[in-house]
C-alpha cells in the first residue's frame, strides 16, 4: 500500500513524466508525480532481467517536513522478467517499492536526518535522471536469488541417484592421504 496519494488532484494524474528534474526545486513546491517508464530506460536494471520490456508505475511526492527536511516520497510498481535460479527458468517478479528519500547536500548531512528517511545525496544542483532515481531503488529490492515460489523442479532432480550404491562409509582416516587411497581403490 501507499499511503500519502489519495489527495492528489486528478488533473495531475498519468501526467508524462519529465525526464530530468531539479528535486529540490520540486520539494519546495510540493510537487506530485504520477505516470509511467520503460523498463528499457534503466540500464542498469535490465543487466539483471532476462528483458527490458515493461513499464514502472510511478507515484512521487517532493515536500517538506516540519522541521524544513525535503523529501521525497515514492511508490514504483513492475512487473519484471527474471532468471529462475533453481530451474533457469523465465519467471515473472512482481515488484512494488515504497521509498522516503530525504534529500541531503552531502555525506556530512546524513548523520542528521531522521531515522524515517534513507538519505538521496544530491552534492550538486544538477538536473537528476528520473529514471535513475526510480532504477537505484528498483535495483536494491530485486532478490539476491530470484526463484519460483513453488517447487519448480521435478522430484527426479531432487535425488542424486541410488542410495544404497551412492553412501560410502569411510573409517575416519588417520592421515589426510588415507582418505586419497580410499578413492584410488573405489575405482
């Protein structure tokens, strides 16, 4: 769920999305932003898909919190393609990322914020990549293991073979080279 959207007011909504914004700038003003990217557009990204096809729901509020801390709040959606790692399989990863970035003007600054925010260092006043805002966070709730749910391989890929032929005991060796000999006379 994302909290924070239900006031938005319709004439803003599935707006196109700029592609670079100045986010301090948009905090002052409180500005919303609500629409859709291609994944195509987040290189970064899409090294971890199996495809660049598909867009993000994006929502975006900038503001400013009581004490004078912008912000921004977003929620981004997607459904992507990923690699099975169990079965390397073509599976679908549903995604939906809640964020609260506030906006800091360096690393100094960090120590400073409340506990509620990440921090999003902004050092200079360039124009920021939208997408890139939206790909770094995308990128950092993809699963180190992407894997089916479900069991994805068959019950003949679980087994190593025949059991009684496959279990060797062994006495425990009193050298590290018995152990060599042992597997020189098995075969």
């Amino acid at each position: 769920m994302f909290y924070g959207f239900s006031y938005i007011i319709p004439s803003i909504m599935h707006q196109k999305l700029p592609k670079e914004i100045d986010p301090f700038r948009l905090a002052q003003t409180g500005l919303k932003l609500d629409g859709e990217l291609p994944l195509a557009t987040m290189p970064r990204l899409t090294k971890s898909l199996q495809n660049d096809e598909g867009v993000v729901n994006v929502k975006m509020a900038f503001d400013m919190d009581e004490i004078g801390t912008p912000y921004m709040r977003g929620n981004f959606i997607a459904s992507v393609s990923v690699i099975c790692e169990r079965c390397m399989e073509p599976m679908m990863l549903d995604l939906d990322v809640d964020c609260l970035l506030a906006m800091v003007s360096s690393e100094r600054k960090v120590e400073g914020l409340a506990e509620q925010y990440d921090p999003w260092i902004l050092e200079n006043n360039d124009p920021v990549l939208l997408s890139s805002v939206v790909e770094d966070e995308l990128i950092l709730s993809l699963p180190l293991v992407p894997r089916h749910e479900e069991v994805c391989l068959p019950d003949e890929a679980w087994s190593v073979g025949d059991d009684e032929n496959e279990l060797i005991e062994v006495d425990k060796p009193t050298s590290p080279f018995a152990v060599l000999e042992t597997l020189k006379t098995k075969h």
